[in-house]
C-alpha cells in the first residue's frame, strides 16, 4: 500500500514518528495521566483529537480500519474511528487482534472492546493471537502476516471492483458481524480445492464453519482463476460448511507465487464470544454478556 493512502493513530508520540504512513494523527497530547480527573480529561482530549482522522477518510469510498485490542489507545479509539468514517457510500471492515488466552484480563478488555467495533463496523475480521500455536513457526509472526493479507487482500480486490461489485462485496461482509481470513498457497490453478481445504485448517480465528454465510475469495497470481476454478473453489467450501453460502470471487495479477486469500463471512459476537473464551460463565458474571439463548 502507499504511504500516501495510509493514517497512523497512536497516542504515543514516539512510536508515532517510527511510522512510514505519510498521515499521523496523535491522539490526546501524548502524555501519561494520573489521577482520576486527568484521567477524565485524557478520555475528553482523545475523543476529540480522533475527529481529526476524519478528513482523511471523508474523500475515500472504502475504509479499513486496524488495530490491537485489549490495551488502551486500540480499544478506545478503533471503534470511533471506525464510527465517524463509516457512510452509505463508505463501508468500513476492521481488522483487529485479540490478545493470546493467557492474557485473560486483557483478552476480556478485548471482547468488550469487539462488541463496540462490531456495533461502529460493516464487517470486523478477528486475528486470534491465541491461532499461534496451530501453525508453524516462520519469520512474521502468523497475526503480523494475516493482518497483512487482509488489508492487500481487501485494497486489491475492491479497487478493481466496479459499482455493483462494490454493492454486492458489501452485501456479503455485512451478512455477518464478525469474519474471519483463511489463506494459503496454490501450488498449481488445477489444485485450488487442495487450496482452499488448507486454508480452511488455519483461519485467523476458530469460528464454526458451519455458521459461514458469506465468502470472498481472492486469488493473487501470474495469471488470473476463471469461472471454473471459482466454482472448485466453491464447492470445496460449501461441501464443507455443509450448506450454500453466498460468493464471490476475483483475481489480482502479480509476479508471486500463487496464494488464495478467503473471507468467510456471517458470524455474529455472541457465537465469537463462546469460541475466544473459555470459561464462558466467568466472563458473563464479571462483564454482564448475556445469554442469548
């Protein structure tokens, strides 16, 4: 991605400055707060520093919207970002990192934190610290890698689109809250199912397949997929969600090796709450989610 279409927000002004985006914004005034009532009056200069993200977003159709939850700046700040850029003619899908399951205090600050996002959001896909271990090992960590596929993947696919793509890709994002990313390598076009069955084995986050309503695949090659590769994609993936799903689907030119990226859509907090969370009971007495059943 350019620089140039890129906003960092932080609230520390030296990890700010480290920042290749040519847009910065620093939230508050970059101090540490004590007491309680600058800690009242931090919140109030952070609110209103965030309106000045919103020039930057104003003139795009399309926003994305990165962040760790579970800490301060993230939590606070993603989902009113997210909030004041999101339009009619503007979606707004989140990528956002949920803390590893031996962090509980701030992986709970995390899910409370997703529900605003989900409520700010077109579509949030959740990047699950805690998948680490279920794949092996390699020079970025597996969130860093994701969060990167995700957000090339998105810009590449709806730059190309045209209007009633557009329309139609926000129709599927939207068919759920919350997403999830599964990606993995094409060895050959004539293999894409064995593709798509990989990338199913390691998602960014372990949602039930059999909830998935959406899915936008991505292919990023030497030569593009066509209908029929689509449709071996598809039908690998629906014979495993084990029902129809709506799809769509479309393919970026690039000299690399060939890798598929697939957006599975259509889940919404309560059931991604009861995946990221173990002691379930816990986490609605000490943060008052209820049960929807």
């Amino acid at each position: 991605l350019s620089p140039n279409h890129c906003v960092a927000v932080n609230t520390d002004r030296s990890q700010l400055s480290k920042s290749l985006a040519r847009n910065k914004v620093l939230l508050g005034n970059g101090q540490e707060h004590g007491g309680e009532m600058e800690e009242v009056q931090a919140k109030q200069d952070l609110q209103l520093s965030i309106r000045r993200v919103t020039p930057f977003t104003d003139a795009s159709d399309f926003t994305i919207v990165v962040a760790g939850l579970g800490g301060g700046t993230g939590t606070g700040a993603a989902p009113l970002i997210a909030q004041w850029s999101r339009s009619q003619i503007c979606p707004v899908v989140s990528v956002v990192a949920i803390p590893f399951i031996h962090e509980r205090e701030r992986r709970y600050v995390a899910l409370r934190g997703l529900k605003k996002m989900v409520e700010a959001c077109d579509c949030t896909i959740v990047i699950d610290n805690s998948m680490e271990s279920h794949v092996p090992s390699s020079k970025e960590r597996r969130a860093d890698e994701l969060a990167s596929l995700a957000v090339s993947g998105l810009t590449d696919l709806v730059s190309q689109m045209g209007s009633i793509q557009k329309q139609e890709f926000r129709r599927i994002v939207s068919l759920g809250s919350i997403a999830t990313l599964c990606s993995a390598p094409v060895k050959s076009r004539d293999m894409i199912q064995s593709a798509v069955f990989e990338a199913l084995k390691s998602p960014s986050a372990r949602l039930p397949l059999s909830n998935t309503r959406g899915a936008v695949l991505l292919y990023r090659g030497p030569d593009a997929i066509g209908n029929g590769h689509a449709v071996q994609a598809y039908e690998t993936l629906v014979s495993l969600a084990g029902h129809e799903v709506d799809f769509i689907y479309g393919s970026v030119q690039r000299d690399s090796d060939p890798r598929i990226c697939l957006l599975l859509t259509g889940y919404d907090y309560a059931t991604a709450v009861r995946t990221f969370v173990e002691f379930i009971e816990l986490y609605d007495i000490e943060y008052g989610q209820t049960n929807p059943g």
